[in-house]
C-alpha cells in the first residue's frame, strides 16, 4: 500500500519566473551567498590585519627628519628644539573651518570614509578616464601618515581604510583633527601647525589671523610650490581656492571673504629656511622637498644621507676666512668687519661663496653661500656675477670644439677665431644660462654666472665634455630604515673629450691639480677655480653691493694661497 505525501507547493518566485530562468536565479543565489562569505573573510582579515598597528602612535611627537654627509657622520640641524605638539585649544576655530573646507568638507558627518565623496570621485575617475580625483578624507591622511601607508595598492587601500575605522573608534573628531595638524607637513622645514606657524609668521598657532590660517591651510597640498617664502604669489593663489570654497560652503559671505583676502601677509623677518644652520643644508632641504613633493611620501622619521662631505666642507671654510681676513687686514677701503656686523644692518664686509661638486657625478661635496649664515641667509652660490678672465677656460672648450688652435692667456685670440655666437652655444652645453654678449667682449668675460654654474662647468671639463647635474641627496630611508630614493646621476653629452683635455690647458698644474685665479677687469669680482683628482671647486670673492675688493695681482697671490693650503680633493 503506497504512502501519500502532498507536493510542496513551488516557491513565488519560482511560479512568477519562467522555468529557463530557475538555475540562473539558483546559480546568482549561491554565488551572493560566497560572495558575501568573501567579503565577510576580507574584512575580519584586514581588521585583524589593522589591530596589529599602535594607536597611541597617533598621538606621539613624530620623529624628525635625520641628515647624514657622505661618510654616514649625522649633519647637526636646528629647529627641531622647537617642534611641538599643539592641543585643540590653541588651534583657531578659522584655521578648523580653512582645513575642513580644503581638504574635508564633511568631517564631522562621516565615519572616517566619506562614501558619498569616494561614489563622487570614482565616477569622475571613470568618466575622465583617469585616476586623478581623490576621496581621502582627514582622517585616512592621518592613518596614511601615521603608519606610513601609500596608495600603491588596493591591499594597501584596504588596509588603509581598516587602519581609519580603528581611528575613528580609537579618537574623537577633535582628537584626530589635532594630531592631523601636529603630524603633516608644511614645507620650508616646518614639521607640524606649530612650527609652520613660527617659521612662516614668528607666533604662535593661536596668534594667528584668519587671512594666516587660510594661507597655511593653502600650503598643504604642495608645501614646495605654495610656501609663501619661496613663491608667495602662489601662496596667495591658494589663500583665495581657500576662501572661495569657504563662501561655497556659506561658512563665511563674499564681503568677508575679500576682506581676509586683502590682509596683508606679514612673513617672519628670519623665517627663511629657519630650521637650518648652513647654507648647504638650505640647498638639502630644497631638493628634499622637490622630492617630497613629486613622491607625496611624509615627511616623518626620514632619513637622508646627503652627498656632503662635512670634512672638505669644513676644510674650505676655515681657508676661505683665513684668506679673506688676510686681505682685509692689509686693504685701505672702508669695511665692517663682521664681528661689528649687526643683524639690522646690511653686511659691508667681504663675502664668499664656493662649490665643490664630485666631477663623475656632480654631487656637491660642499657649498658655502656665504660668509656667516647667521647674519645673511642670502645663498651666493645661486646669485650670478661677473666672470671676467674666470671665462678664459670656456673659450678655450668652445675653440678647441670647432678644432681650432687654443692660446692660453690670450682668450681674445682664440674667440676671434669662431666668432660669440660658438662661444656661447657651448658655454650652454657646459650649463652657463647667460645672458651672453653677442659681441668680442664676451671672450673677456662679459657674461655672469653663479658658483655652482661655475663648478659644474669645471666639472665638465674635468669630465671629459660630459655635464653632471647636481645632486645633493644620496639617498633617502624611511622610520622603518628602507631605502626609498636612490641617487641616479644623469650626465649630459656637452663636447667632445679632446675639446675638454685641451681646455685644460689653460688652468695651472699644481700638485695633482689643476687651478685658475682671475678677477673682473673693474677688480669688484674675484674668481678661482680648481680642478682636484675628484672635485671641481669654484670660488667667488666680492661684496654684495659690487665694489672694488684690491688689486688683481693680491688676489691672485691670495687665491693661489688658499689652493696651496687647501690640499687635495
């Protein structure tokens, strides 16, 4: 006897459907319930991932920026003394809403990821075909930067927003607000709100105005190219973006705004470069930040191994004094020394400037800007003046390029023989920018460079007619000792190696080196060059207000001294 057993009824959706579409809708079912078990596997594994990473980090004062010279000897820089942490109550409720309206409108409405603004950017990227529009709010940049993360990956993406969800939970809004500001940087040097305040304004976060807090907010998304100190234009450029998406969001009107925008900006008097105590550590920390700047790394807890060699540096600058203080001992003309210099006065005493670039690879071993970076942080190295017979050895390389004959000492004869125009095109190769003179006075040196056009030229010569670029970076670590730039010399094919050999022989042969010494026919300018086994120095004498410094001859005598004393390089 057979058992009845009643069919189930079909499920509504399968009686609604067609029979054809039951295994698809199955084959969908199943697969959202694997994908779901995926998605819920990557979650717990990057939150697990995440619960690997100190928040109290969030809130520690971030390690400095190292320097090293060549030799791994740490380069001593200032500054740091006066990094500090600012709690909320010392930031100004318009440097809040500057940041907010900048970086992160909606701050205090999302969780740590604004979904609406990365729905928002995803679709532009799309649509543009590109991945320029970015969804980062404050807080993942804090995440970012405080455990080093950059978007190189969506591993790294993942983790990233695992890492803001933490922080999120871990931190109040202000909390995390703060700490973003104690942590980025804003170029010139300035780690943190506090020291970008005192180095770009000499006061305090809490002193500033509204029209400085725009401005230091419009710093953050380029430090290099919007610090007020290097291109204020450009830093005004960003105050108005600045206030202009303020009045977007009706956080102030149009009358206030133009009224912040026509404050007038008041910069630190001392503030330039103010977290360095050289010259050569100026040049550093402007490489550095066109590097930070192309690479988007933090700043926090690098490590930079420079191309300075701290002896030589050294070695050059106690030479340098000693011949300067020699002539100003025996010269008749008014000078104050620099003992009597005040920080308000302009500097009347002999100044100097000099390069030591490695002639393989044109890392600079050594730069002087000046004679005393306390009282002048005006870097010589970069300001060009008159070359006079200093020329003579490039009107050589451009005679010698065309095969005809060089006269040493007698730079007329051998530009006559091709003309100003010769003479200029290979004094560019050898990286001078000019303006050149389109007539015979060039071959006498009526054209100006900077010492470190100078040294560079040597260093071509020296090269055998290839151009090094200047370096002054090695290479660069992060907090956790990876390398993360490599120094990669580039050299430039200027002339050809018999041309480079021949116009060596206008310098004089001196114990394995190879040295020239010349001033300007008005004796306002002195120049020496010396070509050593790896070195090529260029050397400039002369007051910041040109004048005459002594006879030539003294000069001469002087500047073959310090050659002789400086040894070898």
């Amino acid at each position: 006897m057979s058992t009845w057993r009643p069919i189930a009824p079909e499920p509504l959706w399968q009686r609604c459907l067609p029979t054809w579409t039951h295994g698809i809708m199955k084959l969908g079912f199943l697969c959202g319930i694997f994908g779901t078990i995926v998605i819920a596997c990557g979650v717990l594994y990057y939150f697990m991932l995440a619960r690997q990473f100190d928040m109290a980090e969030v809130k520690k004062l971030p390690a400095g920026t190292q320097y090293f010279d060549r030799h791994g000897q740490e380069i001593e820089v200032s500054g740091a003394a006066s990094r500090k942490l600012v709690k909320r109550e010392d930031i100004p409720d318009f440097l809040v809403l500057s940041l907010r309206a900048r970086e992160d409108a909606r701050f205090f409405e999302h969780g740590g990821v604004d979904v609406r603004g990365l729905a928002r950017a995803t679709v532009r990227n799309l649509k543009d075909r590109s991945f320029t529009q970015g969804a980062s709010t404050l807080s993942m940049q804090l995440a970012r930067n405080c455990f080093k993360m950059k978007q190189k990956s969506l591993h790294r993406k993942f983790l990233e927003i695992a890492l803001t969800l933490r922080l999120e939970a871990h931190y109040t809004k202000d909390e995390i607000l703060t700490n973003y500001l104690n942590r980025i940087y804003f170029g010139a040097g300035a780690d943190g709100i506090e020291q970008a305040a005192q180095t770009y304004f000499g006061k305090s976060t809490r002193e500033l105005s509204k029209g400085e807090c725009a401005l230091i907010v419009g710093i953050i998304r380029g430090p290099h190219i919007f610090s007020p100190l290097r291109n204020l234009p450009a830093a005004l450029e960003q105050r108005r973006q600045t206030l202009n998406r303020l009045v977007a969001m009706k956080a102030i009107d149009r009358a206030e705004s133009d009224r912040i925008a026509n404050e007038p900006v008041h910069l630190a008097a001392d503030s330039t470069e103010s977290n360095q105590t050289s010259y050569a550590m100026q040049a550093v920390r402007r490489a550095l930040d066109r590097w930070l700047e192309l690479d988007g790394s933090a700043i926090s807890g690098l490590k930079v191994y420079t191309t300075l060699d701290m002896g030589w540096q050294t070695r050059v600058e106690q030479e340098l004094t000693h011949a300067v203080e020699a002539l100003e001992s025996e010269t008749s003309w008014q000078h104050t020394s620099i003992a009597e210099h005040t920080s308000n006065s302009e500097p009347t005493y002999l100044q100097y400037a000099a390069v030591t670039t490695k002639t393989t690879t044109g890392e600079v071993l050594a730069l002087i800007g000046g004679r005393d970076f306390r009282h002048s942080r005006f870097d010589r190295t970069r300001s060009s003046r008159d070359l006079g017979s200093a020329f003579e050895p490039f009107v050589a390389a451009a005679a010698a390029e065309r095969g005809k004959l060089v006269l040493p000492g007698r730079p007329m004869q051998t530009g006559r023989q091709i003309g100003p125009a010769e003479v200029e095109r290979i004094a560019k190769r050898c990286g001078f920018d000019g303006p050149f003179l389109k007539t015979e006075d060039l071959f006498r040196g009526s054209v100006a460079a900077t010492p470190l056009e100078m040294s560079i030229g040597l260093a071509t010569l020296g090269n055998r007619g290839k151009r090094p670029e200047p370096i002054f970076i090695r290479e660069i670590r992060n907090a956790a000792g990876e390398k993360i730039y490599q120094m990669k010399p580039f050299l430039n094919a200027a002339l050809s190696s018999q041309a480079a050999d021949e116009a060596l022989s206008v310098l004089k042969s001196s114990n394995s080196t190879r040295n020239f010494v010349g001033a300007t026919g008005s004796e306002r300018d002195a120049w020496m060059m010396r070509l050593g086994p790896s070195g090529a120095t260029a050397v400039w004498i002369g007051f910041d207000q040109p004048r005459a410094i002594a006879k030539e001859k003294r000069l001469n005598s002087l500047l073959d001294e310090f050659v002789t004393r400086l040894g070898k390089q």
